[in-house]
C-alpha cells in the first residue's frame, strides 16, 4: 500500500497523524462502514438483474448510474440511521441468532428489489432474484465466523470451530444452488461468480481449521460477486474503491495492518 511506504509504522509522521485517524475509526466502528460492502452489492445486484432483463448481452454499461448512485445513497442513509442503530445488520461483528439470520434475510431481498425496481421496472423479477438470495444466505453463513484481530501483533484469529461442518456444509450447498439456479435462468453473472466462489467454503470444510480459509471464505465470494456486478455497471467500482481504500487508510493509521485486504494471514500457529 502507497500509504504505508510514505508512512512507515515507526515513522514519525506515522505516529503524527495516528491521533486524527483514531478519532475517525470510532465513527467508522459505531457506523459499521465495512458492512456496506454486502449492503451495496445486493442493491447493484438488484440493479444488474434489471439490466439483464432488458438485455440479455448488455455489458460495461455507464447508462443508469445516476439512479444506481441514488440508490446507493438513499439506502446508505437507512443503514446508517434505521437499521444499523437497531442492530439490524451486524453481517460479520457477531454470530446471529436464527431469527437474526431470517431479518437479514428478509433485508437483503429487500434490497434486490430495491435495486431491481425502477421507472420502467415497477415489477420485480422475484424468480430471477432467488439465486442471489441463495449466493447471499451462503456468505452469510460463513459470516457467522466473526475473527477477532490481535491488535499486538496485527493479525487476524478465530477460536471456536464446533459449528464448522454445520455452516460450511450449509454454505456450500447454497452456493451450488445458486450457480445451477444461475444457470437454469441463463444469467452469466450470479452461474459464473458462484461458480468460482464455491471453492472458497469447500476449502474451508474439508481443509484443517486455520483462519486464514475463514478470511478467504468471507472476502473473496463477496469481492467475486462486486467484480462480476461491475462488468456489466462498472460505475459500482467508484464506491467500492472509494470505501475499501478509505478504510484501509483508517486500518492502517490505527492498528499499523492493511485491511480490508486481498491478503491472508499465513501463520501455522
């Protein structure tokens, strides 16, 4: 990361500028900023599926992204003063309880036809939407997982696997719904962005339990499913990058790690 080589954790300049951005990471903690990332790509899936219903070899398309970045906006400002002081989508801090899991269900399809519906789209695809559902509900299931950083040494842990086979096994089952499903309905994007995503808690399943397959197994599917959203509305990738770069800034001034990040920790201990 840039900032890390002009800002080296035992720089000067470094320990300067730690107090600005320690202040600003107790608004990003409280807010949830980091949960955006499910929360936007449902909607642009919503918005994406819409695209697709209007033409099947559409792609790379910038038509819509006034109303895509409404969207986006108007939803962000529901996350951040309804649902999120309710603790109505806390995907990733904590392990939900079953009727948890079933509001957040019910929140993310919400969200696919919030993002579907639009001026000449008043009715939702509900069969069309069913296989994101499905690719949803199987991260969210690996999200019941929450790691827990070691602010000493940087990294990243997770220490009661008793529900590993349960939820990975539910997990990857979904997944693999979601891509026949894909495929079933001819949509190129949930088949082949699934379809590369089952790996993830197929590894996590059958390999020894180490954190590192649980951080690919929570990242990667979501980061799979914001790229192939963003072939067909590459306007997605100016939030994306805008959060995931600002909050790796934050991360970094605070805890001296990078993350989010592409990376794993590779410790064996």
């Amino acid at each position: 990361m840039i900032i890390a080589r002009i800002f080296p954790k035992k720089s000067q300049n470094f320990k300067n500028a730690q107090p600005f951005f320690q202040k600003i990471s107790d608004s990003m903690d409280s807010g949830g900023w980091i949960r955006l990332f499910s929360f936007w790509t449902l909607i642009v899936a919503g918005i994406v599926l819409n695209m697709d219903f209007e033409n099947r070899y559409i792609y790379w398309n910038w038509v819509g992204w006034k109303s895509g970045f409404i969207k986006l906006i108007v939803a962000s400002a529901i996350y951040f003063y309804f649902l999120n002081p309710n603790n109505l989508w806390a995907i990733g801090s904590k392990k939900l309880h079953n009727k948890e899991i079933i509001i957040h269900a019910v929140i993310a399809y919400v969200l696919l036809i919030f993002g579907y519906v639009g001026v000449n789209s008043m009715v939702p695809d509900i069969v069309g939407m069913f296989p994101y559902f499905m690719a949803f509900l199987s991260c969210l299931l690996v999200f019941q997982f929450p790691l827990i950083l070691d602010k000493d040494k940087g990294t990243w842990n997770y220490f009661d696997w008793s529900d590993k086979i349960q939820y990975f096994s539910l997990s990857l089952i979904l997944m693999v719904v979601s891509v026949f499903l894909g495929i079933f309905l001819d949509d190129p994007i949930v088949s082949t962005a699934g379809a590369v995503s089952v790996a993830f808690p197929l590894v996590g399943l059958i390999w020894p339990n180490h954190v590192r397959h649980l951080q690919r197994a929570r990242f990667f599917p979501l980061f799979t499913f914001s790229m192939f959203l963003c072939v067909r509305a590459p306007w997605f990738l100016i939030p994306l990058g805008i959060l995931f770069f600002l909050l790796r800034t934050i991360n970094y001034f605070r805890f001296g790690i990078v993350y989010p990040s592409f990376g794993v920790d590779f410790l064996e201990d």
